[in-house]
C-alpha cells in the first residue's frame, strides 16, 4: 500500500517521522508529495536555494525513502498528482485548501495535520 506526507511542517515534525517509520516497518511504500520547486535555483530568496532540499533529504536518508519516492509540485496543486496515482491510501498535508481538493477532486483521503495528534487517529482508523 502506498502512502503519502506532505514535507514542510508535516513529515519535517518528528512525531510524523516516527509514524512514517512504524508504516515502513510494517511494509507500507511511503511517499512524500511536495509543493516545492524540484529546482531550487528557481526560489527568489537565495537560503532556499543555499539549501538545496537538505533538510528534506535528511529526513529521506533517516527514513530510507528513495529519491523515486519523492514528488514536487513546483508550487503547483497537489491533487492533479492524485489525480494521476490514485492507488495512494492517503495524503497527510498541513494545508486544509490542498486537503480539500485531494478530498473532492480524487479518492485518495487526504488528512489534515493538525498541532495534535487527531491526524494520527484518523490515520490508524483507516489502516
């Protein structure tokens, strides 16, 4: 079964990271799905493009999500991507308008992140 966790102020929060690893652990493909550019010399602040996805990757590598595995939207929605795969179980996002839209537009379930841990409760509901 594939999954999928948006990067920034979702799978970057730790408590996401350990529960993307009990998925891995118990056999689940995780992805992650990304609105960032893939380029990052297209980013106008130049720490962006100093940083080059590091911290993304860092997370990656502790992890072991390959590199295939990782999808950017170049600022782009994220539901035509769901659009196009929809074999995904679910998408945890941070941003209720991209969760909307996976949830309207596709029949992936998009999940919301919230500050506490509902997201995780919805999430083992369905797993």
């Amino acid at each position: 079964m594939k999954v999928s966790f948006d990067f920034d102020s979702t799978l970057s929060r730790k408590a996401v990271q350990e529960f993307a690893k009990e998925l891995i652990q118990k056999g689940y493909e995780v992805h992650i799905v990304t609105s960032r550019f893939e380029d990052s010399m297209r980013y106008a602040d130049p720490r962006f493009q100093i940083l080059r996805h590091k911290d993304l990757f860092r997370v990656c590598y502790y992890l072991n999500i390959p590199r295939e595995h990782i999808h950017f939207t170049n600022m782009d929605d994220k539901y035509p991507f769901f659009l196009n795969n929809p074999d995904f179980l679910f998408h945890l996002d941070d941003d209720i308008e991209e969760i909307e839209m996976i949830n309207t537009q596709t029949s992936v379930k998009g999940v919301l992140c919230d500050k506490g841990q509902e997201w995780r409760k919805e999430l083992n509901k369905g797993l």
